[in-house]
C-alpha cells in the first residue's frame, strides 16, 4: 500500500487517467527490457516511437501538439518515469521538461511553431546544454561563448553532462555572449563545430546517454537565438519551473523500491517465516511509508502552487533537497530488506540504488538547494558570484 492517505482522492479524473496508462505502459514495456540496455549502457531506442504514442512530451505546455496537462499530472508523470526506471525518465525529462520548456517559456512563436509541435511527437529529440567541465553548481559562471558575426551567432566552448545530446534534433546551448549576458541558442544536428560523444564509466542512469560537447566555432542563424533570455535569471528560471518535477522523481524512486522491498519481504522466507513478519523488517517498512506520504504531500502542495502561478525558487529547491535525501535513504533501506539478492540487477532495487545517487546530485547538489532556501528566508545571499 503505497497510497496510506488516500491521496488519490485529491487527483482529477485526468490526472488519475494519466498516471495509470503510464504506470500500465512502463510495466508492459520498460521494466521487462530495462536492465539488459542499463547492464550494457546502451539507450533503448526502441521504446521512443511507443513513448511518443502516450503524447505526454511537452506536460504543461498548452497548444502546439502539447498536452497541456496540470502541473500535478506532469509530476504524476515524472514520478512514474522515476518509479520504472531513473535513465528512461532522465531522458524524458531532459526532453519534455528542460528542452520544451526552455522553448517554451522563452522562445519567439516562430521557434515554437517549428520546434514543439515535432518535439511533442518525438519526431524532434531535445537537449538541454548548461553544465560545464569546470561549471556545474556554479553554471551561472558558464565560459561558453557566443559572438555576433552578421546575421549569425559564433559558439565557442565545451559543455559536460548532457542528456540526450548525441541523438538530439535540437540542442539549447546556453552561452555568453561579449556584453557578458547569457543567451539560449538552438543548435540542430548536424551543424559543423557541434561535436557530442557519449560519456562512458557511469555508475548511475547507464541506460540514457549523457554526453561531452565540443562547440568549435558553431555558427547559428540569429533566428536561432532564444529572444526571452536576457540574462541567467531566465535560465534559472526554466530551471525553478522544472526542478519541483525533480521532486517527484525522486519521490517515484522511493516509491519503486518500497514496492520491490514490501514484495519481496512478504514473500522471502528466513528461519520458517517471511521475513516482513520480522519487526526489524517491519519497522524498516514502515518508517519507509511514513517518509513516502510525506513526500507525497509535499509533492501535491507543490504542483498546486506551481499551477497558480505562486512556486518560488526556494519552494522547489525545498522539495528537491527533502525528497533526493529521503528517497536515498529509502532505496537504501530497500536494498537492505533484499540482502544479497539487492545487488542483482533482476530484483530492480540494485538499479534504483546506483541511479538515486545520480538524482540526488543533478539539478542542484542538496548543499546549493539548501542555500537556494535558505536565501529565501533570510534576504541573505551566501552562494558566492
């Protein structure tokens, strides 16, 4: 019982509908093939065209072939992604949340009219470029530069950690530019300069593909820049936009792992008895539940203020650094109801574990979302710039 509070009572009917058809699409197609692609580190290209059937690419953007759905259903979504599987939902993430969003919330009509109508189809893949070899909790100190030249934008740089990049369409590419203000600039495959190669060595979301970038003098059509981006504070405004959807994910980690822990732990059987009868095992479970209706709550509040209008940054670095924490602790204690058998790959908590680490650092590390609140609270600004 994962739902102890009856919260599915406070879902609309659509919202119910959403969660379900994926909730039944993930268990029919991702988790039977999952491992073998995450063992492997390969992307599993062949769940994109069954993805795109859901129409889900493009959550609460309205119009342009997107669904247009509420704010807690795009969470709903995040956190069914997170529950089958953290690469799946990374890779979706970083399209319809990150990518479509940015376009979304700060490209011209013309961009929109070309971009999401295809992206919502997944005809079009997206990428989101921020991070940096040398910048990642500081990428408001981004060195990726972009110079006028005529009609054009020249990009210089080199870019780390980008989902979705070797098979994106489109890449936003966020660069300086020589006035010193940040611009969001659509980088589409094939353009000469853009050079993306798969990053290998992970521990953590083997199955999507994250990759390096070279920008060697990338020229794009000053059309191609993103009009609404004056300056970093649009960044990370896509990025507050985004980030309570974090929180659920990491919400539907834990919930995947008390799942597979209560299974497991009512059917494995120890000195003649399952050992959920065991009150070790049983206080596990139970403080694991009482984490995840917190979490959930937290989750709905969330996406009800999101969808007024009234979520701050601090209120989604908030949910982002309470969840990513419980929901560690969470898969932890999972893996310790399984035992040995947790660390096989076959009993899926082994996957959540590795991948949590991943979501409990990206999109802010838990110390930069602390200090996200904590500036919120006091006036007072103590990440340095």
């Amino acid at each position: 019982m994962t739902d102890f509070y009856l919260l599915d009572e406070k879902l609309t009917d659509d919202e119910r509908g959403i969660r379900d058809r994926l909730r039944d699409f993930c268990a029919k197609e991702v988790t039977p093939v999952i491992n073998h692609y995450w063992e492997r580190a390969e992307f599993p290209f062949e769940l994109v065209p069954k993805i795109a059937a859901l129409q889900l690419a493009g959550g609460t953007v309205d119009g342009y072939g997107c669904p247009g759905m509420s704010a807690t259903a795009a969470g709903l979504v995040s956190m069914e992604w997170a529950r089958a599987d953290g690469s799946i939902g990374t890779f979706f993430g970083v399209h319809s949340n990150l990518a479509m969003q940015s376009i979304a919330m700060l490209g011209s009509e013309e961009q929109k009219q070309h971009w999401l109508p295809r992206m919502a189809d997944l005809d079009a893949i997206g990428a989101f470029a921020l991070t940096e070899p040398d910048h990642g909790s500081d990428a408001v100190k981004l060195e990726s530069s972009a110079r006028r030249d005529g009609d054009a934008w020249v990009l210089d740089g080199r870019k780390r950690w980008i989902g979705n990049a070797t098979i994106a369409d489109v890449v936003i590419v966020w660069a300086r530019d020589e006035d010193g203000h940040v611009g969001g600039y659509l980088v589409e495959k094939g353009t000469p300069g853009f050079n993306a190669t798969v990053m290998t060595g992970k521990t953590a979301l083997r199955a999507v593909w994250q990759a390096d970038i070279h920008l060697d003098g990338v020229r794009v059509p000053h059309e191609s820049k993103l009009p609404g981006c004056r300056n970093f504070r649009d960044v990370a405004g896509v990025l507050s936009r985004t980030r309570y959807t974090v929180a659920w994910r990491a919400l539907g980690m834990a919930l995947g792992a008390y799942e597979a822990a209560l299974a497991y732990a009512k059917q494995r059987e120890q000195f003649g008895k399952p050992i959920a009868s065991y009150q070790l095992v049983q206080d596990k479970l139970s403080r694991m539940l009482a984490e995840i209706t917190a979490m959930q709550l937290l989750c709905l509040r969330l996406s009800e203020l999101a969808q007024d209008g009234r979520l701050t940054a601090g209120m989604a670095s908030l949910a982002k650094m309470n969840h990513a924490a419980k929901a560690r602790e969470i898969v932890g204690l999972a893996r310790d109801i399984l035992g040995g058998n947790g660390i096989l790959l076959e009993n899926h908590v082994a996957r959540q574990h590795a991948d949590m680490e991943a979501i409990f650092t990206f999109e802010g590390t838990d110390s930069i979302q602390s200090l996200i609140v904590a500036r919120e609270i006091t006036g007072l600004n103590a990440i340095t710039t």
